[in-house]
C-alpha cells in the first residue's frame, strides 16, 4: 500500500470529537498545572498519555507510524497522540504555535482519511491550542485535474519529472505537504546529494553568491512552489 498504519481511524462526530477532547484538555492543563511550562516535550507526551489511561480514554497510540512507499522511496512520519483511534493529537513546546505546526497536522490528517485533530502546545503560560480540521477524503484527494499546458519537455531529467509526480500524485493524492512531494522526485533523480548544489549567480560580471538549486540536469533546476 501507498500509505500505510497499524490501524485505520475510525469516523466520528463533532459532538464525539468535542467530547474527546474535552477530557483530553482537562488532562493537558492538569499536565502543565503540575509540571510547569518548562520540561522537554517528550515529558508531557508520556505525562499526558499516562493521565488520559488512568482517565479511561483508551486505546492510545503514541507515536503512532504512517509510512507512505512509491517505488524504493521509502518515508515514516510517527504522530505524537492518537486517542480513541479517532482522533490526533500533535503536542508542541514552543513559544507560540505556527502556521508550519497547522501543515504538518493537516498533513497527518490527509494520510490517514481523519477529519479532526488538534494541537496542544505546553510552552506559553497557559496550554495553547488548536483545532485542525478537514472535510477532504482519501478518495476526493485523488481527483486532480493536472494543468500540464505550460509543461515543456526539455529532456529526460524532465521526463523523470513529470512522470513521477504524476505517479505520486495517484499513490498519495493531493494536498499533502509539499515538501513531501520534493523528497521523492531528488530520491529518483540520483539523491540528496546530486540533486541539491550550491550554484554561483552573476549579475554582469559581479558574483553575487551561492544560492541552494535542485537541479534535474545540469542545466535544468525545479522548484517547489505552495
């Protein structure tokens, strides 16, 4: 399978969400009311599962993995928190939450067909957090319409291109992160380090500096774009 995990979410409601979550939060709080704001992240993770077991919320799963394959590539992302086996958790300890914290939720979210989760972040003087939501599915992620009207094949590197994107885009569907879809396409044109170099830029005859490229081809860059 493209994507693949010990066990499948299961649907459920926002009523059952909001009432997941809400023993959930009251545990969160209980966490930092007594530990603090300032211990490492994996403190909380093993403090709250242990609170949420004795609460009688169960099946937990920490660290969970989702591995997702295309050919030989190969990449596991492991979720902090999967409650009741309906609902994730992404627990953080950091200033503040960020938008990069939202992608990644979402991107959790999309692998695995779920349509609710939340981020809990420790850090701040009072637990921080975030409802993530999504009403796409598996199936709906896969309906893409591919605009390849500008596409030009300049050569084979290219050709690798667009072929596996287009094959990635059926394995994993849409939407997901896209830096997700990068990894691959450097893995089958010759790896990281291949790929990726440093370029000399000119203006006239005055160097600039180096700047960072994935190149296809020696003569032909690509680039990611959100």
């Amino acid at each position: 399978m493209p994507i693949s995990s010990p066990i499948s979410l299961r649907p459920i409601s926002q009523e059952e969400f909001a009432a997941i979550d809400y023993r959930v939060m009251r545990c969160a709080f209980d966490c930092q009311n007594e530990l603090g704001r300032l211990c490492d992240e994996v403190i909380y993770h093993n403090d709250l599962a242990a609170r949420l077991a004795d609460a009688g919320l169960a099946p937990l799963r920490k660290q969970l993995p989702v591995t997702l394959t295309h050919g030989d590539f190969v990449k596991t992302y492991r979720l902090d928190l999967v409650v009741d086996d309906a609902v994730i958790y992404e627990l953080k300890t950091e200033i503040r939450l960020a938008a990069d914290h939202d992608a990644q939720l979402l991107n959790y979210l999309f692998l695995l067909g779920a349509h609710h989760g939340k981020l809990v972040n420790f850090r701040p003087a009072q637990v921080e957090s975030k409802f993530i939501n999504t009403s796409l599915t598996c199936k709906t992620r896969r309906q893409l319409v591919v605009d390849m009207r500008r596409w030009r094949e300049i050569d084979e590197a290219s050709a690798v291109l667009r072929t596996t994107l287009l094959a990635m885009l059926q394995d994993w569907g849409g939407f997901l992160e896209l830096r997700l879809y990068a990894e691959p396409l450097r893995h089958f044109l010759g790896g990281e380090d291949r790929v990726s170099c440093m370029v000399g830029l000119r203006r006239g005859g005055m160097f600039l500096g180096n700047q960072r490229f994935d190149l296809a081809s020696k003569d032909v860059a690509f680039r990611r774009r959100g």
